[in-house]
C-alpha cells in the first residue's frame, strides 16, 4: 500500500511542478507554443472575438447570463481539479490497474497495436478519430443512464450559448470520459505530445459549437459538428427524442451513420436547458452538489 500512498502524494507536486512551469515557461522540453495554459486562454479569446463580431442571436449579450460563472469552469475542470486530487488519484487508479492486469493475466505492457513508427499525421489522425468516437458514445451514455445524466445536467442547465459553456461541466464526467478512454488509448501508445496537438483542434471545435455564431461549414456539416447542429443538443423541446440528439463531439459524422441527427428547423431562438432545469442551483458550488442530492434527482 505504500507505493500507492507515494504515487498519491507524487501526483500532488508533479501536477503544481507542472502548473508552475506553464505559467511562466519553465521548461526546456517542448516549444514555447505548446504551453497548454495559454493556448487555451488565446483559443478563448479569438473564439470570444469570433462571437461578438458575428453574432447569431444580435440581442444576446456580450457578457451574457453566467459568463463569469463558466469562464471559472474552464480554469476549475482543466487545471484546479487536477492540483486538487484527480491528477494524484488517476495515477494511483492507473498503478492499480496495471497491477490488476499483472496478477490476474500476466499483462505487463498494454499496448497492442504500436503506431509509433507511423507516419506522425496518421498517428495523429487516428488519435482523434479514436477519441471522439469514443467520446461521441460515452457522451450518448450520459444521456441514457440516469446516475450519469444527474451530472450531465450541469452542462444542459446554460440557457445562452456562448464559447465558454463548452466546458461548464460537472467534474465526475472527466472521471467517465478518462476511465472509458484509458484503456483504448494505451493499446495503441499514444504519447502526451501527440494529445497537446489533437486535443487544441478538438478544443478549438468545441469553442465554436458552443459559441454565438450560426455556422454550420456547408457540406462539410455531415463530417464536422457546427454551432447550427450542436445547438439543438441543447434544446429544451426534442420532441420525441428522449435521450437527446446530435451527441458528436467534433464530428457530426457518427450522428449522422447512427441516425441520431436532429436539426427540424433554423435554431437560433429555441428555449435551451432540459425539463426541470429551474431546480439546478445557480452558484457553482451549488450546481457540483447537486447530482449528489436525492432531493433534486
């Protein structure tokens, strides 16, 4: 058990080591421009400027209802819920499991397919792929079980739709997409300098969906998720579509092959939220207790 109290404790410093360094670019391993911290502030900022100099909803505010409130999200679910235990837990969970696979069936090395010899674009390529297919049905899980939808709802509670709320989501569902992607993306050994890439895009997509524009890229709306498709996710009113619609990540692509496609008409002023939305707290800390409250489920 020692070693796994180590790994705990190890985790808190390498993941506040690792804050320090971002900040003020203390590092000599990777180049200035991979700094994770401020590509996504920048990323941000260039989305923001997007939104407000071409609106969709002309009367929405720029700073518009909860904007504050989830520009915390973002800085809390990216890097303070890290520095505050999951770094230190994912590594103890990790250790664990590989100690698991070697007492019970002798798997010492996880990887079964090695890539790393590829081509950098392909490995690159079917990272993402990989990842958002996995995404695109780990989100469709929490949509479908009701303990997940509890915390699902965090992010289904905004009710105007802005760069920012891409990441207002309740921190158990970094716990689920993690833990379901883990084990995918360790057979095929993808290194953290391929993630910095792959994972920027896929932000950067996740941006414009959610922000106040009314784009939807023409044909290429059947491969890649738009602010016009993703907006109906949101909608409070799905009709006969229970579980909720239009789940892709960044691609549209797998709603569309699995049919679960929905945009009726032009979405721009559809109520957003889910049914019962009023009983989600309005406080952050609020909002993160509530999927815990019997009361409220």
């Amino acid at each position: 058990m020692s070693q796994y109290y180590d790994t705990f404790l190890r985790g808190f410093s390498e993941y506040a080591n690792y804050l320090w360094t971002e900040l003020f670019f203390n590092y000599s391993y990777k180049p200035w421009y991979e700094n994770y911290i401020y590509a996504l502030i920048l990323l941000s900022l260039v989305v923001w400027g997007i939104e407000l100099s071409l609106p969709w909803r002309k009367e929405q505010r720029p700073l518009r209802k909860d904007f504050w409130q989830d520009v915390f999200y973002m800085f809390f679910n990216f890097f303070l819920f890290s520095l505050v235990g999951y770094n230190s837990l994912s590594m103890v969970g990790v250790d664990l499991f590989n100690d698991f696979l070697s007492a019970a069936f002798g798997i010492q090395n996880l990887v079964a397919l090695e890539i790393q010899s590829w081509p950098h674009i392909a490995q690159l390529f079917v990272m993402f792929i990989l990842v958002d297919f996995l995404s695109w049905w780990t989100h469709r899980l929490l949509h479908r079980v009701p303990f997940l939808w509890n915390f699902h709802k965090v992010h289904h509670s905004v009710k105007e739709m802005g760069f920012a709320a891409h990441l207002r989501y309740h921190w158990m569902e970094t716990i689920v997409y993690k833990s379901i992607q883990y084990v995918p993306m360790a057979m095929i050994g993808f290194g953290i300098e391929d993630f910095f890439i792959v994972h920027m895009f896929a932000l950067a997509i996740g941006h414009l969906n959610h922000a106040n524009l009314g784009w939807d890229y023409g044909p290429l709306k059947y491969v890649f998720n738009n602010p016009k498709m993703h907006i109906w996710h949101h909608a409070k009113d799905l009709g006969p579509n229970k579980y909720g619609v239009n789940f892709g990540i960044s691609l549209s692509l797998w709603d569309y092959l699995f049919g679960t496609d929905y945009i009726p008409h032009d979405g721009r002023d559809i109520e957003l939220g889910y049914e019962g939305d009023e009983a989600m707290p309005e406080s952050f800390i609020g909002q993160n207790l509530a999927p815990f409250d019997p009361a409220r489920n």
